[in-house]
C-alpha cells in the first residue's frame, strides 16, 4: 500500500518506474516527471494495461475508487477497458441522437417540398421553443412530463396556441425518430394539450390567420379609396400600433435618420413613451405618405378638416370596402404580429415590448421603452420582409 505522502514526493528517473498500490494498482513516475495511474490485470488469458488518468488530478483514493469498481466488472466476468469503452460509446451516441439533433434531420426531411418561409418559421419555432428545453437531451430519454413542462414554459408567454404547435411539433420529430431507430416510443401521443394546457380564450377582435394574410395585403394594396388611408392601414400592418396612436401621429415624431418613430407618453394607452423602429417597408410607406401630408403637422389629416387627425373607424370602414368586414379589424394586426411573431421564434420579452404590452411602474417607465431596441430593430425589419413576401405571394397567386 501507497500513501499520498509517497507518491507526491517520488520524483522522475532516467528511466520509468512503479510504485505499487497492490492488486495490480500502480503509479508509473515517468522520466519527464508524469505521475500516471495504471491498473495491470488479465482478462481471458490476456494481459491488459488500463488508465485510470494522472495524479493529482486524480487522487489516492480517486484511484482506488476506480481500481474498486474495474475489479468489481471482472468479478463479473465483464472486461473493465470494453465496459468503459462501450460507455463512451454510448455517451456519444446519446449525444449525437439528441432532440436536437433528430430534430434537424426530421427538419431537412420534412421541409422538402414547403416554401422557404414557411421552413424558416417552423425551425425558429424549434430554436425558441424546443431546444431550450430538450434539445441536449437524449432523445430516447425523453418522458411525457419533460414535453409538458415545456409547453406550460411556452403558454406562460401568453401564446397558447403557439404551446399547443409547439406539441405537435414534437410529436413529428417523435415519429421521425422511432421510423429511424433513434427512440422507441412516442412521448407526445401519451399527451392531449386540453389535459395541460388551459382553453383557449376567444376574443370578439376579429382577424385573418396566417394562411389568409397574402390575399388581404393584395387586397388592401388594390384598394381604390383615398391613398392616406391604403397607407395607413399598410403602416398599421408594418408597425403594429394602435388605431389611435396611427393616426394622431404627427411628423415631428419620426426620426427619418434614426428610422424610428417616438410616440410620446400622452399619446399612448400605456402613458409611458413608445418607440417603434422602422423597417425599409414601413420607411417607403412613410415617405409615399409625406409626398401627401408632410406640408401640415398631421401624418393622417382628416379628409374634410385636415387640421384635425381622420376617424378612428377610417382603416376599419376601409377594410370593409375591400372585403374583409368582420373578417380583420385594425386591432387585429397586433394580434396576427404576435402570432407569427412567436411561431417565428422572436424572444417574447421583445414582441410584448413592441406591442406596448410590457408591465410598466413608476420607476421604469422612463426607461422600458428603449429596451431591446437593436434586436427589436432587427424583428422589424424581418416583419417588413415577411409582409412584402406575404404581399409577393398574394400577388402571384403562390
């Protein structure tokens, strides 16, 4: 028997040596001072030489431990190397066929065939929504009450529809997997979102879905009515604000070079300011605008009393005339924004602050406006993009 005492002051020779533990336990004192733990047994006739790592980053009693355990699988009639070697394996196997991973192959499978749009939604909807919660995780692990908890995470943002595709999602990555041989069984059909997930409240604000979208922005962009008002339910679209702060807006508030629009606290639901960054769609849309109205004070002067703002049934009456009475409303907008907004995989902290939603207080309602504003900048631009690829769509009849 050795002691820590011994093997910390051996020091190297011009050749290696032992010091034995017994029971074929050893350290190896290597010339360039290496203090290397080894354990000599045999196995089947065999001789066989195995690592147990380096001293002191594996102590006396570490080694023992591991000297204990490898003599324990021989008792059994179990090669110790094979064992580990086939533990590693597994380890990399796991990780390898983890949630995420299976989750991007059934990714590159199922999206043959869809639009580029709609691919780009459904993985965002894996990276903000799945993976934070299962993706290192071994897929054939995976149980029941993992893909429940994640989809209550996803609810307590406020968008239970967004838990319940979040679940069937799963579901066909579950699918995937047992058809490849990365897991056995299929946790998600043991689940009915009902059973978990709380109803789904129905409001009377009307509004299309996501399907509907092409055909109503090429319906407002036919519109044959007074050209403000085409632009500013376009604007509405872009920018998802409220009615009434549309079209109180004034043009001291943009912030052409900063393409930004600051809408003060007086005029706000919240009371506190609001910032809304501008996409290059919503900037030419204001610009058409400023063609128009930019010689008054007013973006949407009324159409008889152009020093008063227009009615804030004008977008409304307007998406009448195009088809969509009871169908979209004004309000709808921000709906259809944070919906796809979610699905899209956009941080929930930023679409509540977008939408003016964020809890407010005394002491950060100075301050929560700016908050996220790169990245909010950035979620605009992609909203810009996907409503003028919505709009190509409907155009084309794709």
């Amino acid at each position: 028997m050795i002691s820590e005492t011994a093997i910390r002051k051996a020091t190297p020779g011009l050749t290696p040596y032992r010091i034995t533990d017994g029971r074929g336990l050893f350290v190896l004192i290597t010339p360039a001072g290496g203090k290397l733990w080894r354990y000599k047994y045999s196995f089947q006739g065999k001789e066989k030489l195995m690592t147990f790592g380096q001293y002191p980053d594996v102590g006396l009693a570490g080694a023992r431990e591991r000297h204990a355990a490898a003599r324990k699988l021989l008792a059994d009639g179990t090669d110790p190397m094979e064992a580990r070697k086939a533990d590693k394996l597994a380890g990399a196997l796991a990780e390898r066929h983890s949630f995420q991973s299976v989750s991007l192959l059934w990714l590159e499978h199922w999206k043959i065939g869809k639009s580029p749009r709609h691919a780009d939604v459904t993985r965002r909807r894996l990276e903000a929504n799945l993976f934070p919660r299962l993706g290192a995780r071994p897929i054939a692990e995976i149980e029941a009450p993992e893909l429940v908890a994640m989809a209550k995470a996803v609810e307590a943002r406020g968008v239970g529809d967004l838990a319940r595709r979040s679940l069937e999602t799963a579901g066909q990555v579950f699918r995937y997997a047992i058809a490849h041989g990365y897991a056995t069984r299929n946790p998600a059909a043991d689940i009915k979102p009902r059973d978990v997930l709380r109803p789904t409240v129905k409001t009377n604000l009307a509004r299309v879905d996501a399907k509907a979208l092409p055909g109503l922005l090429r319906a407002i962009e036919g519109y044959q009515g007074r050209t403000v008002t085409r632009l500013a339910t376009k604007l509405m679209a872009l920018t998802f604000v409220r009615t009434s702060e549309l079209i109180g807006g004034s043009w001291s508030e943009i912030d052409w070079k900063a393409r930004r629009w600051d809408i003060p606290a007086e005029r706000m639901k919240m009371k506190t300011p609001h910032i809304v960054p501008l996409s290059t769609q919503a900037v030419g849309v204001l610009r058409l605008l400023h063609d128009l109205t930019g010689k008054g004070p007013l973006m949407f002067p009324g159409d008889v009393d152009r020093r008063k703002s227009m009615s804030n049934n004008t977008v409304l009456f307007a998406l009448r005339r195009i088809g969509y009475g009871g169908v979209m409303t004004g309000h709808g907008f921000r709906g259809l924004a944070s919906t796809l907004l979610h699905e899209q995989g956009w941080p929930h902290e930023h679409i509540e602050l977008q939408l003016a939603h964020a809890p407010r207080n005394a002491v950060s309602a100075a301050y929560n406006h700016a908050l996220y504003l790169k990245p909010r900048a950035e979620m605009m631009e992609a909203w810009g993009d996907y409503l003028e690829n919505s709009l190509r769509e409907g155009l084309t009849g794709n």
